[in-house]
C-alpha cells in the first residue's frame, strides 16, 4: 500500500509538473501579425516564421487599416509591418497604436532605408527596423529581441540614423517650400501657393540649399530624394 500510494503520488506529480510546462510552452510563444501588400513576400516572412518553435503567426494583413484592425482584435505581442502600404501606411499604424495605447511593438520591414524614413519609423515608436533582404536569423533574433523589451537596430541603420540626427533639421515651412521647389514650381508659384512673398522664398530656398549642403535646386531636390524628405515620381 506504501509504496503504490508513493507511485501514484510521484505519477500525480509528474503530470502537474508536464502540464506546468505545456502551459508554459504555450504561454511563451510570441504572438505575430504580419503586414505587407506584396503576397509573395509576406507569405515567405510567415513561412519561415512557422519554424520557430516559439513563434505563432495568428493575423496576415495586406494594408495598414487590415492589420489595425487585426491588432485592435488579436493584441499581438509583435506587428511586421511594411512601410509603404494602401489605406494607411506603417507610420500611420504606428501613430494609431499610440493613440490607442496598445502594448503590441511593432517592427518595421521595408525596403526602404533612408535616413527620413529611419528617423520617423523610431520617432513614431517602432522597436526594430529591418530590411526586406535580411537573414531569417537576424528576423528571428529582432522578433524575440523585442518581445523582451529591447530596441533591435542594424548597425547600418543606426548608423543612418545617428547621421540624420546630426544633420541641421528642415522647418515645416523649408519642407513646404522644399516639396514645391521638387514639384518644379518656380519661386513666384511657390509664394502663390503657400501665400508668402516672393522674396520670403527665395530666402526659404536658400536655407535648405544650406542645410542639405547642395548648391542648386536641382542638387537639392536629389539629395532631399536621397534622405526620404520628398519621394520623386
């Protein structure tokens, strides 16, 4: 009698402790959406996601309303998203996210590494910034990184981002004048446009030829091109 009740006592407490660990196996994955409108590229980041063990894919998003509204739904612990994106783009996700003060960190895959597009995607509160061409570990590495409180930025997207801090900053009005100036607008249809003097412009013009170290317009408008600050057609 002594020594079944000890068997049985040792096999009650083999399947406490069995059950303790499936919970906690289950407890540990890291739960992800992800968002990206190209088909091809996200099924390949879900794929190679579903081999890992403490990964669990629950949403796939094609736009940036979609996946809002696939973690307004799901709180995922992590969101993929892409930067450029129908209905709303990765940082305009972002900007909701906080607004709606939800804890889900999201990690920005792009193709896209500007300094412009680096700064507004931390500013805005992404953890991560990854291109689309990195290794799956270094994916894999980002993803669990975050989920445990960190901040996972590439040295050569670091590095971006230390040389765009560093840089003298447009006005909201020099980047007005800026995007006109790329449009091809003249300095009398840009004063017209934005209801400044003629005069005001050129002075504008001149202050971001200096702040982006260019000596034309020409040469302006492709290193602003360059950084992220206007997207040419």
């Amino acid at each position: 009698m002594y020594g079944g009740d000890m068997t049985c006592q040792r096999s009650n407490s083999d399947q406490a402790e069995s059950m303790r660990k499936s919970s906690s196996i289950k407890k540990a994955r890291i739960q992800i959406v992800v968002a990206d409108d190209h088909p091809i590229v996200r099924e390949g980041v879900v794929a190679n996601l579903k081999q890992q063990r403490d990964l669990k894919v629950i949403g796939e998003a094609n736009d940036g309303a979609e996946v809002l509204a696939l973690i307004k739904q799901h709180r995922p612990d992590i969101a993929l998203l892409d930067l450029r994106m129908p209905q709303m783009n990765g940082i305009e996700v972002l900007m909701a996210l906080n607004e709606l003060k939800l804890e889900t960190k999201v990690i920005v895959m792009t193709t896209f590494e500007n300094e412009e597009d680096i700064q507004r995607s931390v500013k805005a509160g992404a953890r991560a910034y990854l291109l689309k061409d990195c290794s799956q570990q270094i994916l894999v590495d980002a993803i669990r990184r975050v989920f445990n409180g960190d901040v996972y930025l590439p040295p050569q997207i670091a590095q971006k981002l230390v040389d765009r801090m560093q840089k003298p900053q447009l006005s909201p009005r020099e980047l007005e004048v800026l995007k006109a100036v790329a449009a091809g607008k003249s300095n009398k249809e840009i004063g017209v446009q934005l209801f400044i003097s003629e005069g005001t412009v050129k002075t504008h013009v001149e202050s971001l030829l200096d702040k982006l170290g260019t000596a034309t317009r020409t040469s302006a408008v492709q290193a602003a091109a360059r950084r992220g600050l206007v997207q040419m057609a």
